[in-house]
C-alpha cells in the first residue's frame, strides 16, 4: 500500500498546554530578555521551534521502558540494554554513556588530543567548535561548494570538500576528520554516502582518525535512501551501518534521533582511547556504565534509538519537513534549498539587503518574528559564529513528533505576513557578550528604537 502522504505515524495519547500570547505582551518580554531568545521562559514561548534537541516526545513504548530503568551505580542492567542496542546499530564494540553530545565531545576531543594540532571537518558545530577551542585545537570547516549557494538544489550539500580534505592532511598534523551527519550548522543537509567514503579513505590514507559527529545518523541515512539511487533499496538500519562501519569512532547526542529528553555517547573501536576516554568519563560525568545518566534514561535511548530507524517515522518525519520548506518557499520565504531534515532555513540576508553583517540580521530576524508571533526560532550567523561567517541563517528546528501541520500553518501564515514588514526591520547590537558560545546569553538592543518589530 503507498504511504499515506503526512499523516502522522502515531496517535496523541498526552498533552502540554500551549499559552496564546498578545504582540503587546511579547514585547515586554523580549526586552526583559535583552532581545536573546534563548533568555525567555519557554511559557511565553507559543510554537517553539529552537531546537529538535531534546524536545521530541517519547513514545508509549519508551515511557513504559522508563519502568525497567535499573539505578544500580555500576554494571546496570539498564546500560547493558542500551551498549546492545548501540552494537548492534554502529557495529562498534565500546560503547561510553554521557550526559549529552558536548560532554561526549569534550571527553573524546580531550583523548585526541595527543594525535594532532588540528580538527578537519564539513562543519563543526558549535558545542564542538567551542570545546574544540578550549581544548587548543584549530579548527578548518571544509564544506562543499554547493553549500554557499542556498539555491542550489544539490542533494548532498553537507559533503565534506574532498580536494580541500586531502590537501588540509597532506599539510597540517590532524588529530581527527569529523562528519557532521547532518550537516546542521550549514543547513540540516545530508552528507552521501560515496562522499563519506571517499573522505574515510583520506583519512585512512594519511593516517588520522575518521569520527562521526552522528546525532542525526538515522535522518541522515533517509535522506541517502530517498536521494541516491544506489541504495533506494536498502533499509535505513543498513546504510547506517554501512556509514558506522567506515568510521574509527563516533559520538552521538541521543537528544535528537535517540528521540530522548536527555543523553548521549561515543562508540569507539580503539581498545586504548576506550581506557583513555573512560579515565576522563568517571571524574566528571560518572562511572562508565550510566555516564551521568539514570537507568531509566539509557532505557529510554535504547528504544528511541530503534525508533528512528523506522521507515514510517523517518518517511513522515523527513516528508513533513519538505512540506513544511514548500509552503514556505510558496510563499516566496527564502528558504535554503533543498529541505533540510530537521530543520528549515531562512536566508535572512536575501530578505534584509538594508542590513549589514554588523547589524546581526539573523539575530534581529529572529528577535523580530518571535514579537511578530511568539515563534521561537534560533539564530545560524554573525553572532553564532562571529563577524566572518558569511551566512545570516534564521533555523526552524522541527522538534520530534510534537507539532501538527495546524501548528506549522500557524508558523507558515506568520512569516508570510511578517515577511510584508521585514524591509523595517533595524539591526542590532550586542551590549554584553560572555567569552565563548556568546549567542546563549548575549545581551542584544535594537539599533534604533523605532524599529518596527519593537512597537511603542
Ligand atoms: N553535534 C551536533 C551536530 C549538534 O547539532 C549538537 C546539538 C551537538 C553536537 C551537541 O549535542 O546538545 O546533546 O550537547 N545541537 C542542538 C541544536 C543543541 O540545537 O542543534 P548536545
């Protein structure tokens, strides 16, 4: 039977109330805020579209293996089940739990240390950058061309730029080559799998470890499915695989397609970083079987992990997101092309020609829709990733099986007419900023008061 287009595979069974908010109202709270949306409390919040990370709901099936979740403090029953489950999926032998994907980085980056000065990447992203740094690695992103043109209807943008790969380790002492599947901070693309293969082969060839920053394995393992031809018949399970098992190691954030509120954890082949890593793991989050999570919390990984390798999920979950970009490209949003996993991403900088890169257009775009419609979205640009980066993205991130399409036709109304304003929009400043990761608590101000997206 062919697939129901868009209807959701699974039945509400809870609910969350959401609060309608006035214009009026929002404003207030957005200066309260410093104009930083990741500073408002999430009740203000009408359709929140930050992040997918940790912001999905759980399925019946996850809720109830809660129950099973076994708090010994060493050798649970618990992360037996989840170390099977991770396996068998990635073929890798050790599995460590952590709290989430940034301490997954912060402890395998620190073991890496040793191996090089450098860290190649398609794009890292920026938890990773920002531990990378403190660490006192450098950083080369080495994205594909098709990336810079939002046009572009290239499948693959998030490949890595194999010519630029290959010359970086011929030069540079490299201490790891990190895919970034999907490629989220350049858009939520997909990387293909040759592309992946040939960049493993690089690796292999001038010796330097080949790790997947893999949160979004199973997203993006659908999207090779569904866009290259070669593998149209092969399962989601088995191109992830096959993607696992061209890779030294991994690390993963469950917060996204382990569907759960809360985890993460590195798969490594390497009996000696196994040590290593393990050794950085327990002074910090905890011993090596819970990593700084409950049983319960493993449990819930172990089966979300299962889940989103399923086809009706990932068809729904992917075909909802290119339904959500068409609405949005019909009426004329320039969006990035082709439609992300996701998220969706708004080319603020095709909308704002009257705005400047030190006018943080992005940030104002997003500041200005949330007053606009108590939409929270998350800014990808100048104050993400400083003055030089060359993109002003606005990022629509779709949490995980927790709005419908009258919630995204609400989204999709509101830009439509928001976008008839933005030519109005006014830049803004940063008025404090801490030293790393600055768009989490950065204070913001309109450069001029009349801005129309801070009414009087
Ligand atoms: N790597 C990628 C590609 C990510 O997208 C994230 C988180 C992390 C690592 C870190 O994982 O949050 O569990 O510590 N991304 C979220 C986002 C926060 O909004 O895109 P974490």
């Amino acid at each position: 039977m062919t697939k129901p287009f868009l209807m959701e595979p699974y039945k509400i069974k809870s609910t969350e109330p959401l609060y309608f908010t006035t214009r009026e109202y929002r404003k207030k709270v957005l200066e309260k805020a410093h104009l930083n949306l990741f500073l408002i409390p999430a009740r203000d919040v009408m359709i929140d579209l930050l992040t997918d990370s940790g912001t999905g709901a759980m399925s019946q099936a996850q809720w109830s293996a809660l129950l099973r979740g076994d708090e010994s403090y060493a050798g649970a029953e618990s992360f037996f089940r989840f170390e099977s489950t991770i396996q068998k999926i990635t073929g890798m032998p050790h599995i460590i739990p952590t709290h989430q994907g940034r301490s997954a980085e912060r402890i395998l980056l620190g073991a890496l240390k040793t191996r090089g000065e450098y860290l190649l990447s398609n794009t890292l992203f920026d938890t990773t950058r920002a531990n990378a740094g403190l660490l006192g690695f450098k950083v080369l992103d080495l994205p594909s061309e098709e990336m810079k043109d939002t046009k572009s209807e290239y499948p693959f943008k998030g490949n890595i730029h194999l010519e630029k790969l290959e010359q970086a380790l011929q030069t540079h002492s490299v201490a790891g080559v990190i895919m970034t599947i999907t490629n989220n901070s350049g858009g939520g693309h997909p990387a293909d799998f040759e592309n992946i293969k040939a960049a493993a082969e690089l690796c292999k060839k001038y010796k330097a470890p080949f790790i997947l920053d893999a949160c979004r394995f199973a997203e993006n393992a659908w999207f090779i499915k569904t866009r290259n031809k070669s593998f149209q018949n092969h399962s989601p399970r088995d191109i992830a695989r096959k993607i696992f098992d061209l890779a030294d190691m991994c690390y993963v954030s469950a917060k996204k397609d382990g569907l759960s509120h809360i985890g993460g954890f590195i798969c490594l082949r390497d009996n000696q970083l196994f040590t290593d890593c393990k050794n950085r793991l327990i002074p910090l989050l905890g011993f090596s079987t819970y990593g700084g999570l409950a049983g319960r919390d493993l449990e819930a990984i172990a089966v979300g992990l299962e889940e989103a390798l399923e086809e009706d999920y990932l068809h729904y979950r992917i075909s909802s997101t290119a339904w959500f970009h068409g609405e949005l490209k019909a009426a004329s949003i320039p969006v990035v092309h082709p439609a992300g996993g996701h998220a969706v991403y708004i080319d603020v900088k095709k909308l704002t020609p009257h705005l400047s890169s030190s006018d943080h257009p992005a940030q104002a775009f997003a500041a200005g829709f949330y007053g606009f419609s108590g939409v929270r979205s998350c800014e990808i640009g100048s104050v993400m990733f400083g003055e030089s980066y060359s993109q002003e993205l606005v990022r629509l991130a779709i949490p995980r099986r927790v709005y419908t399409r009258s919630h995204l036709n609400y989204v999709i109304e509101s830009l439509t007419q928001f976008q008839k304003e933005v030519q109005h929009l006014k830049g803004i400043e940063i008025t404090w900023q801490p030293e790393v990761l600055r768009h989490f608590t950065a204070h913001f101000k309109w450069k001029d008061k009349t801005a129309h997206t801070s009414p009087a």
